[in-house]
C-alpha cells in the first residue's frame, strides 16, 4: 500500500472526557498526541516533553528497581508519577489540549480550549486520565497493568 493511502487508513487513538454544558454533558473523545504536536509543544510551550519522560524514566529502569520488592516498585513508580505531573506547568497542560483539540477543530483557539478544560471538564479523575493519555499515550488501565507485565516476566526468569 502507498504511504499516503496507508497514513489515511492508520486508526488515532482517543480517550473520552465528560464536558459539563449549559444543556447538560457530552463527551468528546481526544486524539492522542503526535510526534509532530509534541514538537509544536516544545515551540510554543518550550517544554521538551521527550527529554522530560528519559529523564523521569531514568530512576524506572531495571537496574533501578532491581531487588525491590513489589511494593518498593509500587512506591517507586508513584513518585514518578508525581514528579511528572508537577513538571506539567498550565502552560504545558493548555497546550497539550490545544494541540489535541486542533485535530477535531484546527480553528480552535487557546482560549476556547482553556474555557473546555477549566469549566467543562469537572471530574478530576477524566481530566489527569487525559493527561496520562497525552504523556504516555496509552490508556490508563493499559499503565495499571504495566508494572504487572514487567513482574509476570521477572517470574518466568
């Protein structure tokens, strides 16, 4: 198949958050983020989200958690997590909804979006769910098992 017929047929994820209206909700489904919208982030934001994640990721490698017990992963793991959300300034977090929010609409403006993220979206929950869509971009229950897939294959060693 040719590339460009091949780009048109490739699925983009989306993970759906619940936007409170005036006439009740909806939901609108965001389309993960790409490496192209990564590097638009970076130009405007000036946040470079993949020198972010390697060195967050550094103190998650094998060597790292080696000889912990599941809980000091666990534990370990959730200290990640958090780092990485402090390191989400509001500037970075509008402009990963922004650059989502352009691929259902390239007209939308910042701030329409940071009207949709701030009054709209009301459950924590869906919006730091969203969050962990755009920096991993995976869902959050495939994360949950993450740590859980690495130990299964440390057991068959």
């Amino acid at each position: 198949m040719e590339p460009r017929k091949l780009a048109a047929e490739v699925v983009t994820p989306k993970i759906g958050v619940t936007i409170k209206t005036k006439n009740g909700q909806e939901k609108l489904f965001l389309p993960q983020l790409t490496v192209g919208d990564w590097k638009e982030i970076k130009r405007t934001a000036g946040t470079d989200m993949w020198e972010m994640l390697l060195t967050l990721s550094s103190g998650l490698d094998e060597e790292a958690l080696r000889g912990k017990s599941k809980k000091e992963r666990a534990e370990i793991q959730k200290k990640a997590g958090m780092e990485m959300f402090e390191k989400l300034s509001h500037e970075l977090q509008l402009a990963m909804f922004t650059q989502s929010l352009k691929h259902l609409d390239p007209e939308i403006t910042e701030e329409e979006v940071d009207r949709i993220i701030s009054y709209g979206i009301q459950d924590r929950g869906e919006y730091i769910r969203a969050m962990l869509f755009f920096v991993y971009g995976i869902q959050p229950e495939a994360l949950e098992e993450a740590p859980l897939a690495d130990q299964q294959k440390e057991k068959k060693v």
